[in-house]
C-alpha cells in the first residue's frame, strides 16, 4: 500500500505544462467545469454526470464521492456548485477572486485548502528583465463525498494527476482525503523542480561572476532580478508549512488517518524547498556583494594607472611650465645645449617614476 502511494501521487518528469486535459463532457453547470466524475472504491464510474445527478448518486448510494475539476469560474457559474454542495461564501468569495496566500480554513462539513502552483519559465538566456517564475493558484474544497478543484493560471493542470490517480484506484478508495494529499504532493514536487532550475540560473550567474571579474555579463541587474524571482518563490512556498503541518498532525473528520500520515513525508519535502530558497537567497547576497567588491576593485586599479600617468606627465608639465615664463635670467636659457638637456633630464625622470609605477603594480 505504501508503495502504490508513493508511486500514485509522483507524476512522470515530463509533465504536461499549460495544456487543458479537459474531459469530453462539458457539465451544464458552465464552462468553466473542466471535469466531473464519480468514484466509488476508487473506480471511476462509466458515463458523463452533471453534478447534480453525480452528488445525488454518491449520497443515495452511500458510497463514493464526486471530484469536480474547474478553471478560473466566475461567480455566475460557480453559483450553482456553491448551491449544490453548501459552501461557505467567504470560501467561494477566495476561490473565485483568487490571489489568495496558501492556508487551510476548516468550515462545516468541508476543508478549504488554497495552494500556490508554480512553474520555471524557460528562457535563452537571463536578463535584467526575464521572468523565471509563474505562478498559480488551486483551491481544494473537501468534503465527505466531494471534491472541488479550482484551478487559476494557465499551467498546473490536474488532469494527468486524476489520470494516475485512477490507474491506483486503491488510493482513490480511501476518499477526498487522498485527492487533497495528491494534489499538495504533486505542488509541492513542482516547487522542488523549479528550486532546481533556479539553482542552474545562479550557477550560471556566480559562474559568470568570478570569471569575468565581475564586468561583464553578470551585471547587479540580473542578481537583483533573481533576487526578486526568489522572492516570488518564496512567497508561493513559506506560507504552505502551517497547513500541511495542520494536515499532518491534527486530527480532522474528513482526512482519513492512513492519509494524514503522508502529508508528512510532503511537509519534510516542503521543508527541503524552503531551506533550499533560504540558502539561494543567502548565496546571491554573496555573490552581489562580490560582484560589487570586484567592481570596487576594478575602479581602484582604473584610478592607480590613471593616478600613475598623471605623476608621469606632472614632471614634463612642471618643466615646461617653468621654462615657458619670460624671465631673461634663467638657467641654461641661454646655452646651446640647453634645451636637448633639459628633454632628456625630463625622460629620464619620466622613464624612472614609469619603472617605480610598475614595480609596485600600479601600471
């Protein structure tokens, strides 16, 4: 059973990015109801059901429960579900309007879990512009019979999850409990993905950093604009803890005890991000300030060589300065040789300061 789990809440890698895997059946309800099945001990039953006909079979049955899968609906067509299945307004209100921190809110008969969904947004190279990434947003209703996914954004489709999930219906058999687990299981392996690919990003930053002396491509602009990318990471996953620890350890009535006990192994992953994005965060800091310190040192060489010319060029200068007043009583003025003497004494003073620059690395 641990194994069929394990396996049932875990994706292949190559997911299915921004695409719609809608069911054929439209539920008159809008078209916004993406999907809408019944399952009992963990079978998805044969036939396309409205949910009104779904919700009333599940409850005169007995057995089973309906999971309602929806895409950015407006009030107008989750009217009729609110009506259906008794949800809370200030619920609704959060699923509808979204931008909603991750939490859980437990109300009468049902759980309202929102969940932050992201996604790496591939790019050529990064720039002081470049989105890296996207986030969305899925909202769980759970009840005793029911589930209801409601899904913003354009990526973080659930339906390759609902497709693996009914290839394990022994998980599906424990209820809306284990669609709440996959669903958290499946964001948070998602927040573990995008962590990587950020991690190459600064790799190719700090990389960039120490090889080019810090002028070059590597510019503030970029760490900065990771910086902020992080942050919008860090957003989607820091408020995730408090509700997956309350799913973890708290008893609820609609979370089934063999269940909870795997919301744990998803907080320990959650967990692992976390650290994960504080230690980026930590070493980008670093790496700014090493950018800046590099730059620091660059202007100072820039200002030693310049400082080291113009010592050269004040012995000429001072020269000429002095010879080019018109005072008729003035050494060598006067002499044949005075002027080829005087050049050279200027060269080799010059040629000597020159030496003593570059001796000490200044030039």
């Amino acid at each position: 059973m641990i194994s069929n789990l394990r396996k049932a809440v875990r994706l292949p890698q190559q997911r299915s990015r921004g695409v719609d895997l809608s069911h054929p059946a439209r539920s008159p309800l809008g078209t916004a109801v993406v999907n809408c099945a019944v399952y009992v001990d963990g079978v998805r039953q044969e036939g396309d059901h409205p949910a009104q006909d779904a919700i009333r079979r599940v409850r005169e049955s007995g057995s089973g429960f309906v999971w309602i899968g929806l895409h950015e609906p407006s009030e107008k067509e989750f009217a009729g579900v609110v009506e259906l299945f008794g949800l809370h307004p200030l619920a609704v209100e959060d699923a509808v309007h979204a931008h909603q921190r991750p939490k859980l809110e437990r109300y009468d008969g049902s759980l309202f879990t929102v969940f932050k969904t992201v996604r790496y947004v591939e790019h050529d190279r990064l720039t002081d512009t470049s989105e890296v990434v996207e986030t969305g947003e899925i909202m769980v209703f759970t009840g005793a019979d029911f589930v209801i996914t409601v899904r913003h954004g354009g990526h973080g489709s659930l339906g390759p999850l609902r497709e693996h999930l009914e290839s394990v219906p022994e998980q599906l058999a424990m209820g809306p409990s284990a669609v709440l687990h996959a669903i958290a299981d499946l964001v948070v392996d998602d927040y573990l993905d995008v962590a990587a690919a950020v991690q190459d990003d600064i790799d190719d930053v700090e990389s960039e950093v120490f090889s080019d002396g810090g002028r070059g491509r590597a510019g503030a602009g970029r760490i900065y604009q990771l910086k902020r990318e992080l942050l919008e990471l860090r957003r989607a996953v820091a408020p995730l803890d408090r509700p997956l620890q309350a799913l973890s350890t708290q008893p609820m009535a609609l979370v089934d005890p063999h269940i909870q006990t795997y919301f744990r192994d998803v907080a320990d992953h959650l967990a692992r991000v976390t650290e994960q994005i504080t230690a980026f965060d930590d070493l980008l800091n670093s790496i700014l300030q090493a950018h800046l310190a590099q730059v620091t040192v660059a202007q100072n060489e820039d200002m030693r060589r310049i400082s080291a010319w113009v010592a050269i060029l004040a012995v000429p200068t001072m020269a000429c300065g002095v010879y080019g007043m018109n005072f008729d009583h003035m050494p060598e003025k006067h002499w044949t040789y005075g002027y080829p003497l005087l050049m050279l004494l200027v060269a080799v003073i010059c040629v000597l300061i020159h030496r003593g620059f570059k001796r000490n690395g200044w030039l």
